[in-house]
C-alpha cells in the first residue's frame, strides 16, 4: 500500500482527524434560586430521597422555574449563558421547550445535614427532548443531536439551612472528528492503511435551582460538565447580589432566574466569587435565595466554607457520593455513513446472536468485504445500534489489492435484526476474447492473450458496521493466535 493513492488516502484522513483537534473551556457561576416543592409536587416529581427527576414532570418543573415563554435571542450567543425565559401567564402560548432544544438537568440530594461540610448523598443527570420518541433510555442517556444551544439545569435537592450557596460547572467543549470520518477511517485500516500521529425529612429544608444557555462553538463534540458546589456563608442568607465578571459591572438582572450567571474562561485567574462582599445590591427579584435559618447552631469545629467537587471526600459516610463529571455527546445525525458489505450466498452463512437479537456473519474473512458508502434520504443516528427504518442507497468497492474491478451500486434496508443489501456488482476479470458472461471461471493457457471483461452480477450480503467488522477480525485473528 505504498503506491501515491493509498499515500494520498492516508494525507486525506490525518487532515481530516487533525483539523477536529480544538476545545472551548469555560466555567459557569451562578447563585441558585429557591425551589418550592410544599405539597404532592415533591412525591410527583421526583423520587426524592433518590434524586431521580420523572420524565413525565419535567414540564411541570420548567414551568415553575424558568418558565416555558420562547427564550430571548441573545446579542452575543457565544458569550452569554443567561436562560433568558419566563413564566408566560394564561394567555400566551408555551413555547420552550421545543423539539429543536435539549436540556441537560443534574439532580442532586445532599442529604439535609445541618452543617457546613457538603454531603452529596445521590445524584443523577439526564438529558431531555420534547420529541416522540424521547424514551427513558435517551432522558437517562448522554447524546445530544447536534444542537448549537443547549440548556442546563442544575436541582439542588435537601440542603442544609444555615448556609447560602454558590454553584460552578466547568464545561470542556472538545471538537472532534464526525462518526462516518471515523467509520472511514477504520474501512482504511482495512485495507492496510493508517491514518498516523494521533434519608431525609421530607418538606423542612430548601430546595434550589438554577439554570444555563450554553451556547456550543463545536458540532459535533464532546461536552464533559464538571460541578462543584461552594459555602459562601454560614447562617442566616442576605438577599444574593448581581454577579459580575472580573473587571465588569454587574450584569443587569436576569428574568425569573435572578442574578445572571458568570462565565469565566478556562486558564485564567481564579473565578470570582458570584457572592463578592463589595458588589452592587441588585434590583430585588422573584424568589431569591434565602433559605430559612436553621433550628441548629453550626459546628464551630468546622470551617464556615467547604467545597464540594469531583474530587471532594471530606465528611464522606459510606453511602455518599462526589459530584462527578459528565460528558454529554452532541453530535447530529447525517446522511452518509462508511461500513462493511459481507456477502451472503447461503443460509449457513449467517449468525444469529442471542444476547443483542442481531444476524451476523458466521465468517468473517477480509478477503470477501466490500468497503461501501451508504447515502440515507431521511437521517439517521449513525452511532446508534438501532437500524435505519427507511431504505437508503449504498455503493462499494471490493477490499483487495485491485478494489475497483469489483463494484457494488444497490439499496439497502431491514429494520428487524440486521441491515441486509441486495446490489447490482460490476465484476471486472481478465479473461480470453472468447469467454462470455455465464461462462465458468476460465482455465486458460499459457500464453493466451486476455482482456478486461466486465459482467453485472446479482450480490447479495450484510452490511455491517465498521467496527463490529474490526472487532470480529480481531477476535479471529486472537482465536487463531491461541491455537497450536
């Protein structure tokens, strides 16, 4: 595979992996807002104690926070992060979210204790859509369908009383390289080529909430979220001051999220506090955040400020947990993929797999794969095991060292338990004058003279995925290695 095309292949696929090596890092701050959940709303919406958000109540939960009015547009969408929305009265339409928005919500429990060390007991997050299909498994999953705005919801749940609070999330956007490139990618690593380099009382204590517009710079990529929660005060909280950039004046008050929140870039100087001493008062606003003093004094052992991170421990119990990183993956759905043709000419050919209720090939031997691109008309999730429902076009190449004297052009499809093609194969073989398409495989002699000669054959297989291929030959070529 030295020769300049396969040189030329491999340029190609370095560019195109090097040119998705950016990252955008920023950490937000913001003071969260008190969240009344008095009444049958706390057993409703949540599984409490367990910090689980029910799906069918995430409406319900926007309304009574940010409210469901359309959001704002923003003068400058890269760097203001304030969910500029409200609670629309009886006469105006719900607008937000729509299909077209994702929100990312983390729920934490803290466990309701009385001091100043932070105890986070349970957390979860979760990623909402309006759309049909949003089942548990994606409101508990990590994708997000290429969107260049998305919205995080951060709910405190049983904090202590007798302190006020400060939240930061660090985002880490990472740029990187589209599905079907990297399906590309290993159909070159088939062919030899690299691409090189590279328990609680329930309704006695608070409950807070806040919430982000995190405008992305990068489709796709990978959006790690990484939370932390501060002490800024112990006792009794004074009504919470307009956050404000370092070197800026406070920022004018947000909508029914109070202070606006405070984006700080990564690898400068230490985020300010969102709770500066000398700020200005802001403007007064609905339902600061002021939980009720507490019943209990505070340890005096302790410290009046404590942090709780991704790596926090301090005052851990068996059950409690940190606040963990997580990464979201927002990467849309596209038109075009890259994968594996294995043709099929009889039944024994095929494997049915219990565990994932999938058919695959019973042999996988490289010698008989097309490498073939596959156009869908309606898009789909490229990284999803779940198959397309539609039929859709493909072409291919044969995997060998004279790829284009074997092509494949046909349509794709079966929704139910693999991808079958069904495709018309141009097959080009070096054979004598006299020989004709239909003829048996030529056996001729020395020295005859023979020519390219293409026939259209019917070719029928599975069209696999790129790395289902890859890992299946490397568990043969493991198998075979094992053998004596």
């Amino acid at each position: 595979m030295s020769n300049p095309l396969m040189r030329g292949i491999s340029g190609f696929l370095l560019v195109c992996l090097s040119a998705f090596a950016q990252e955008n890092k920023y950490t937000l701050i913001g003071l969260p807002q008190n969240l009344t959940l008095a009444g049958p709303n706390k057993d409703t919406w949540f599984d409490y104690n367990n910090a689980v958000l029910q799906q069918d109540h995430v409406l319900d939960l926007i309304a009574a926070t940010t409210g469901r009015c359309a959001p704002a547009p923003s003068k400058d969408s890269g760097a203001d992060h304030t969910a500029n929305l409200s609670k629309c009265d009886d006469k105006t339409k719900w607008l937000f979210p729509s299909k077209d928005d994702y929100i990312i919500f983390h729920v934490v429990n803290w466990g309701g204790s009385n001091s100043s060390g932070l105890k986070a007991t349970k957390q979860n997050w979760y990623v909402f859509n309006t759309a049909n299909d949003w089942d548990y498994t994606a409101f508990s999953g990590v994708r997000i369908f290429g969107k260049k705005t998305v919205y995080l919801y951060t709910i405190e749940l049983n904090l202590s009383t007798n302190q006020t609070y400060e939240e930061r999330y660090a985002v880490d956007e990472k740029h990187k390289t589209p599905a079907y490139l990297t399906h590309l990618l290993g159909i070159g690593q088939l062919f030899g080529i690299s691409a090189g380099g590279g328990g609680t009382t329930g309704g006695q204590l608070p409950d807070l909430w806040y919430a982000w517009q995190l405008p992305v710079k990068y489709v796709p990529s990978d959006l790690q979220i990484t939370p932390e929660i501060l002490v800024t005060s112990t006792g009794p909280a004074a009504p919470a001051p307009a956050a404000a950039s370092a070197g800026q004046p406070p920022s004018a008050p947000g909508t029914s999220l109070g202070a606006p929140p405070v984006e700080v870039p990564a690898g400068g100087a230490q985020p300010p506090s969102a709770n500066p001493a000398p700020a200005e008062p802001a403007p007064a606003k609905p339902e600061p955040a002021k939980p009720a003093p507490a019943p209990a004094k505070p340890d005096a052992a302790k410290p009046a400020e404590a942090a709780v991170g991704s790596k926090t421990t301090a005052n851990a119990a068996n059950n409690d947990v940190t606040l963990d990183a997580k990464t979201f993956d927002n990467e849309g759905k596209y038109h075009i993929d890259f994968s594996v043709g294995v043709p099929i000419t009889k039944i024994s050919q095929l494997s049915y797999t219990q565990s994932s209720n999938t058919i695959t090939s019973a042999n996988v031997n490289k010698q008989n794969f097309f490498a073939v691109f596959d156009y869908y008309p309606v898009p789909v999730d490229i990284k999803n095991t779940i198959l397309p429902k539609w039929p859709y076009l493909l072409t291919g190449v044969h995997i060998g060292s004279q790829p284009l004297k074997q092509a494949l052009f046909g349509v794709g499809w079966g929704p139910v338990y693999t991808n079958f093609y069904a495709a018309l194969l141009l097959n080009t073989q070096k054979v004598p004058d006299t020989w004709k398409c239909g003829d048996n495989p030529p056996n001729a002699a020395a020295g005859t003279a023979l020519t390219n000669h293409t026939c259209a054959e019917f070719n029928f297989g599975l069209n696999i995925s790129v790395g289902a291929v890859t890992q299946a030959l490397k568990n043969t070529s493991s198998s075979s290695s094992g053998t004596k």
